[in-house]
C-alpha cells in the first residue's frame, strides 16, 4: 500500500470530521443569533477540534514525513539476496497478505 493513500485517508477522516464540528459551530452560531439583543455582545465564536481529528492531523504529518523508499532497508535486502541467503515463509506471508487486505477494507 502506498504512503499517499494512507494520507488521503486519513485527509478524508480529517476533513469529515473538520466539517461536522463546523456544522456544528455553525448551528450554534444560529441559535445564539436568535438570542434577544442583550446576549450579542456575549457570544464569541469557537472552532475546537477533537482529539480524535487532532490524532488523525498528528498522524498524517508523521506519514508524509516518512520516505517512501527506506534506502537502508533496500541495501540491507540486497545484500542478503545477493548472497542467496534470502528464505520467505510462505505462512507468514500469506498472513500478512491477509492483514493488510483485511486493513485496506477498514480505511
């Protein structure tokens, strides 16, 4: 799975939530415009985000801010199968194909 689709998930996940917590500020800028004339002075306008948007702006920054290609990582690799000392275990593969598809489908 590519890092930019992670991010524009994540984005996603951002942006609805950023949207329901301004409908939500807009809502109660409504209601305070229909308060009498007294309170007007007394209300301020908010925009707070959630923990939960906070935690998905977090961690999509940290997913931009890591390569795509992790170059001491392909070295080491290539070394290991220039060597013909490379083995795959196909259970754990084929778990691991599983887990990532499994976690495709939830994002």
């Amino acid at each position: 799975m590519k890092v930019e689709n992670i991010v524009n998930k994540l984005q996603g996940l951002l942006n609805h939530d950023a949207a329901k917590e301004v409908q939500q500020s807009s809502q109660a800028q409504k209601a305070a415009a229909q308060q009498p004339a007294q309170n007007v002075g007394a209300v301020a306008d908010t925009v707070s985000l959630s923990s939960r948007s906070r935690d998905i702006a977090r961690v999509a920054e940290q997913v931009k801010e890591t390569p795509e290609i992790r170059q001491d990582l392909v070295a080491r690799m290539k070394t290991v199968v220039d060597a013909g000392e490379y083995r795959v275990d196909s259970q754990d593969l084929a778990t691991k194909m599983i887990r990532e598809m499994l976690m495709e489908s939830l994002l």
